[in-house]
C-alpha cells in the first residue's frame, strides 16, 4: 500500500530535510519505531480479520482504541525527536530557517491534537 499523507514541506538548508545533508533525529532509534510500526500493522490486521469474522462490534472498538493510542506514542515519540534534532539545530542556525521549523512545528502538534 502506497499511501501518501500531504504535509507542508519547509524549505531550509538544515540537516533535517529530507535527509539530504544528514540524518533525521529518529534515526538512532529506527530499529525502535520500525518494531513499534510493525506492532501496529499487525494490530490493523488483527481489526481487519475482526470485521472480516464480523465480531461484536465494542471488540472492534476496543482494539481500534489500542491502535490509535500506539499509533499516538510513535507520532507524539517522533516530533519529541524532531524538537531535539531539527528544530534546535534550527535555532541555532537563526534567522528565517528557524523560524520555518518553530512554524513546522506548530502545525504538526496541531494536526496531532485534531
């Protein structure tokens, strides 16, 4: 499955974009959130085969509960590292590219927290 998920991209010259010039901040932790997202996929199988089997309905929405938290810990786990790496190597470049990435930021907890 190719999903793409529309974001708005900031354009810098900061480490951090794209992986480009350097590594994203989550990369010494890639195996942890590669075993984390493959939990997760599994749990989306796991509620796929549920309403394949057509199981009660408040099971279902129990294991969706389940998912949507673990897939919270690996967002709310992703822009910690993104705070850390890119948005304080960012501003301490200054000037509009950190601006850029304080906005970026913004807008990422925002669609968190939707």
């Amino acid at each position: 499955m190719t999903d793409t998920i529309e974001t708005d991209q900031v354009e810098s010259d900061t480490a951090c974009e794209h992986g480009e010039h350097g590594e994203h901040g989550y990369i010494t932790d890639k195996a942890r959130y590669l075993a984390r997202l493959k939990r997760i996929e599994g749990q989306a199988r796991g509620i796929h085969r549920m309403v394949d089997e057509e199981k009660y309905c408040i099971d279902i929405l129990t294991q969706i509960s389940a998912l949507t938290s673990s897939l919270q810990g690996v967002a709310v786990g992703l822009l910690e590292d993104h705070l850390r790496h890119c948005v304080t190597d960012a501003a301490r470049a200054g000037g509009d590219i950190a601006e850029a990435k304080i906005t970026e930021a913004s807008q990422a907890i925002a669609r968190l927290v939707r």
